[in-house]
C-alpha cells in the first residue's frame, strides 16, 4: 500500500483512531521513550507509523500490535526486513503474560482513548515483565492515573495502578498534533512496574473488588462502602477510621483494608 492510500484512510471511530502527524511531538515522545538497540520494544496500536519510524530508527526493530487490517497490510510494506514484526490481534484480548514470552518488554503507545482503562487493567498481570510502559492518553485519564490521596480525581484507577507501578506524568501534547484532531488534551505518561519485593503484600481478588466498591459511590462513608467486606469494628482495628472516605486513604489502607477482608473470609 501506498503514501496516496495512508492519506485516504480515514480515521475508524470504532477502533477510537486519532494519527499523531506533528514532527515536534513524534520526536520529543521518542526522546521520552529512550529507545535502544536491543529492547524489546512492542508498540500498541502504531496507526499510521509515525511514532513507529521514529522508534525504528534509533532502536533498529519493535514489535508492533495493530488491530485494522488495512493499517496492518500498509505497516508490512513501510519498513525493511527485520525492522517490524507485526501482531494482528486486538490488544485488549491478548494474553500480554505470553507475549514475546520469556523477554522483558518496554511497551508504549497512543492508546485508543475508548479503551484506554481497560487495556491498561489487561496489561497488569504482565508488569513482572515489563522494564517500563510510555503510553499517550487523555490528559484526564492521566490525571487521574497519577492523583494523590484527597483530590477529586484520585480514584479505583489511581489505587489500582499506584499499586503495581511508580508513575510519572511527563507532559502534554495538544490536539492539533493529531489527524483528526481530539477534542481533548492528551499526556504522555512513564509507568515502571515496581519490583515484586516492593509490593505490599495482598490477596489480588480481594483487593481490586474492595477498591472498586469503595470508589463505587464516592460519598459513602468506608463504613457503607466496603460493608460486604468489614464491619465499623473490623475498619477501625486496622487504624482507619469508619468514617472516612475512600480519596483519603493511601494505597496501603486499601492494602491493609483487604488483608482484614481476605482474613475476616478465611475465619
């Protein structure tokens, strides 16, 4: 496929497909990616391949996940042998644990911003192998990736993912970088697993459905929210008052709030 059919592919709404053009903004999300020759590189969602060129010439090769097939016949015949290894699959679905199995990956790309939260949840049973995760998103999702205790956009995404991973939000691209342009700011953040020694201790199930509960409805008291899961004397016998709201306690009261939980079932 050719120059003159990419510019008469027109964006897919279904697949939420914005194309990053602007030469400033490819470079300097390169620059944040830092490739090298010998990473293990697998982009999500290259689109037209702008950032993927970019990628490809300082590192040399990625792996890249494209759903659209149009897009995926036109990135075969864009790069050299060696260059690209393509993955036509639906990133949501793929088991990211046997991805490139047995290698530490550094993923990165302009996520969808229709499933944005979802893939970014999928992609969490792989962070033991991953070495970093650069993803462009909108900026509101950022923002609240990146929330601390007691703001308004702290959250059950900022828990979960605060969890597993240090995140950093590196700054904003605004819309006339793209075709067609977004009606939103987006943002560029750094996500890196934290090392599995560092992990708080903690059942998983248990952890994700008490977070989601307690951020189900916001003004809840934790003595209402997370009733199914603690009484006010369990809450309290953990150093938390029942009384308080879920945007105030930090990662480790949700922790410490599903280990009392997980213990409260195995009596």
């Amino acid at each position: 496929m050719t120059q003159e059919w990419l510019e008469g592919h027109h964006a897919r709404k279904r697949f939420g497909q914005n194309f990053l053009h602007d030469r400033h903004w490819i470079e300097r999300i390169a620059r944040a990616i830092d490739p090298k020759p010998g990473d293990e590189l697998i982009e999500i969602g290259p689109g037209q391949a702008a950032l993927t060129r970019e990628v490809v010439n300082l590192a040399g090769h990625e792996t890249a996940v494209e759903i659209d097939r149009d897009l995926a016949a036109f990135l075969r015949g864009q790069f050299q042998p060696g260059e690209l290894d393509l993955i036509e699959a639906d990133a949501l679905t793929l088991d990211w644990r046997t991805v490139l199995e047995g290698r530490r990956l550094r993923v990165f790309g302009n996520l969808p911003y229709n499933i944005s939260s979802p893939l970014l949840f999928a992609l969490l049973p792989a962070a033991g192998r991953v070495i970093d995760q650069h993803f462009m998103l909108q900026k509101e999702v950022v923002d609240r990736m990146t929330a601390q205790p007691g703001s308004k956009t702290y959250g059950r995404l900022s828990v979960m993912l605060q969890y597993r991973y240090v995140m950093h939000k590196l700054f904003d691209v605004p819309p006339g970088a793209f075709t067609p342009a977004p009606k939103v700011t987006s943002s560029i953040v750094r996500m890196v697993p934290k090392a599995e020694s560092e992990l708080l201790p903690v059942d998983g199930e248990v952890f994700g459905a008490l977070v989601a509960a307690a951020f189900q409805q916001r003004r809840k008291t934790l003595r209402n929210a997370v009733a199914d899961f603690l009484d006010a004397e369990g809450i309290s016998a953990l150093g938390i008052s029942p009384t308080a709201r879920a945007e105030t306690l930090t990662v480790a009261d949700f922790v410490a709030l599903a280990n009392g939980a997980a213990a409260r079932r195995s009596a």
